[in-house]
C-alpha cells in the first residue's frame, strides 16, 4: 500500500513538473509560440495562397483573424489579452494606437523592400517617418450605382442619394466614420468635424435618407450589389473595383463634394510575442511580385511601385481607383479626434443605426 501511495505522488510529481515547464515555456514563447505568426486584418484583405506561401518560406504557423472596422479592431487590441503579432488599421486609428502606446517602433533594417513604395504613400501625418506603420493598400470612399436598375440615372454627388426614387435601394458600409462623414460631408462640413451642432445636424441628415436605406452591412454588400439585390451603395473603392469585376453594369464614383482619402498599413502591436516573424511577414507583403498578387486578389489599390509593374493597365490606368495626386489632394484623411470624440461618433452612428428600426 506504502508503495501505490510512493509512486502516486511520485508521477503526481512528474506531472506537475512538466506541466509547470511547459507552462513556462509558452508563456516565454508567448501564447501560441515562436514558429506561429498571428495575424489581424480587415475580411477579404489578403489572397489566401500568399498566406500559404509564407507559411512555406518562413516555417512559421500563420493563424488569421479579421475584423469589420477600425473600431472593433481598437477595442480588440485595446484589451490586454490580445498577442496579434501583425494587424492592419487605418490611418487614424494608427495614430491614436500610436498614441496609446500600443505599437511598437519598426526595424526598418528588416524591411528591405520598404524601398518598393511610392514616395507618395510615406511619411504621412498620422505616422511621421513611417516609424510604426508601412503601407498596404489604399484608397477612397465612395458611390457605387448600378445606372440600369436606375432607368439609366448617374450619380455624382452625395446630395443625389436622398433622391426619392432611391427608396429602399442603398447599401451602406457598416463603418461610423464613413457613415456619420456622409452626412457631414453632404452639409459642406470637414470630415473632422467635432463641432457637436455640426455632427447633430449629420446626424438627422442621415436620418432624413432612412427611407432609402435598405441595408446597413460589412464585407456581404459586395454580394448583394453585384447580384443587384439593390441599386447604390456607400463603399470602399476596392470593394466597388471587386463589385465591378462581377457585374460591369456597375460604376465607382469620387463625389464632386469630395470624399475621405485612406490608407491601411502594416504595425505591430506591442504585446506582439513573434516580432521577427512579423518584419518577416511585412517585408513579404512589400516584395513587388507578393504585392501585385494581392492586389489583384484583394481588388484594392496598391501603393508599391514596383508591383504595378507586374499588374495589367486596366487596373492601374483605371482613375476611379488610381486617382492622381490632382484629385487625392483635395480629399480629406481621417484624423485622430481624441477619445471622446471616438465615442461620441460612435454613439451618433449607434443611435442613427436605432432609428431605422
Ligand atoms: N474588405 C476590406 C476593407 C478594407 C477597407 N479599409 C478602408 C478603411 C477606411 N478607413
């Protein structure tokens, strides 16, 4: 009996050693360890084959996340528990990350082909020096119509969408800045705006063109504007470049009232636990070739150089979706309007989105 007693606590022992060890192990390793790479990114933004390709030069485990927009992503990573070790925001929301403390500095020496981007694309406001952030893709905020469903209508400005005849037929991207920026923007005010009248005044604005809302979504508008389940729809470009891809009868317009220009880049949190892994990983998005692939997956449009030369001239003599300069100039970029501003957007997009119930 003394014995079964001796080598019970015996492998008890053993037990608890190696699940201390391995405890400590992971947590050395951080929560997934050293040959994973986790990623956090924007639905339908990568070509899932270059994803593999990676896996197989680097050796390293890829596991992927998504979010919808840069609000859900900020909540996310805000809380401490998150290890993504790449994530994808947007040009504000780096800033205010940025910040917060919750990225770290780039080792540019890592990131060879950081040379391939277009001078155009770096050392932007909301991240001086590219100290934290590289780019991924960009582009704007727009109108997508189908003119057939409209009896041959075009639109060009965002007053057209309260048209009566659009009654039930418009898609809005499920975003508050783009959302609450129409109804800034449709009034003549900045999209910036932190005038509480001005964002009040957005506000019924947009409760004004309820009625011809049909769908207020993320990344399915896609599907329903190419199967012409309506007829207009607030979107991204790349989206609307997919959109148009699956249906011509569709086309992209930059409102004459002026819209937001963005940009998506590449940063690594700080409780990133692979920060090798990801400078590999980033280096890799930037290489020309990879870039091109993506680009012609993702339907975005690419701010690396080298990569337009391996994609065809209809995408990138297309000016819907590669605005010169001339015309990005005079659109506006998101800026980081502080916390309480953050919430109060949110809340105006919140109580507009109550009213349609
Ligand atoms: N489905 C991918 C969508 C990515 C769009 N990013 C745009 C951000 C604008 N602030």
């Amino acid at each position: 009996m003394k014995k079964v007693v001796q080598m019970f606590v015996a492998a008890f022992l053993v037990a608890f050693i190696l699940i201390y060890v391995t405890a400590r192990i992971n947590s050395l390793q951080g929560y997934y360890g050293a040959d994973t790479l986790t990623i956090y990114n924007w639905g339908d933004y990568v070509d899932p084959d270059l994803i593999t390709a990676f896996e197989e030069e680097s050796g390293l485990k890829v596991i992927y996340q998504t979010f919808e927009s840069n609000e859900a992503m900020l909540t996310k990573i805000a809380h401490k528990g998150s290890t993504f070790d790449v994530v994808i925001p947007s040009d504000y929301a780096i800033n205010k990350m940025k910040e917060q403390g919750l990225l770290i500095p780039l080792d540019h020496s890592l990131l060879p082909n950081l040379e391939h981007i277009d001078p155009r694309f770096l050392d932007l406001p909301f991240d001086e020096g590219n100290q934290y952030s590289v780019p991924y893709f960009w582009g704007t905020l727009g109108i997508i119509y189908n003119s057939d469903l409209l009896g041959g209508k075009h639109l060009d400005s965002w007053h057209d969408l309260w048209d009566d005849s659009l009654r039930n037929e418009i898609i809005l991207v499920d975003s508050a800045r783009e959302v609450i920026g129409l109804g800034l923007n449709t009034l003549g005010y900045s999209l910036n705006d932190t005038d509480v009248d001005h964002l009040r005044e957005a506000q019924s604005k947009l409760v004004e063109l309820i009625p011809n809302v049909k769908a207020i979504v993320g990344d399915e508008l896609k599907m329903l504007l190419a199967n012409e389940e309506a007829a207009v729809g607030l979107v991204w470009s790349g989206d609307a470049a997919l959109i148009i891809d699956d249906n011509p009868k569709l086309d992209y317009v930059i409102p004459i009232e002026g819209t937001n220009v963005w940009f998506d880049s590449m940063v690594i949190p700080r409780t990133a636990t692979n920060i090798e892994g990801a400078h590999q990983f980033i280096n890799f998005m930037l290489d020309p070739e990879n870039s091109a692939i993506n680009t012609e997956y993702v339907g975005y449009s690419t701010p690396n150089q080298g990569a337009l030369e391996f994609l065809p001239e209809e995408i990138t003599e297309d000016e819907r979706f590669y605005p010169g300069p001339e015309i990005t100039d005079k659109l506006e970029v998101y800026e980081n309007l502080g916390k309480r501003m953050f919430a109060f957007y949110n809340e105006l997009f919140l109580e507009f989105k109550m009213h349609r119930k």
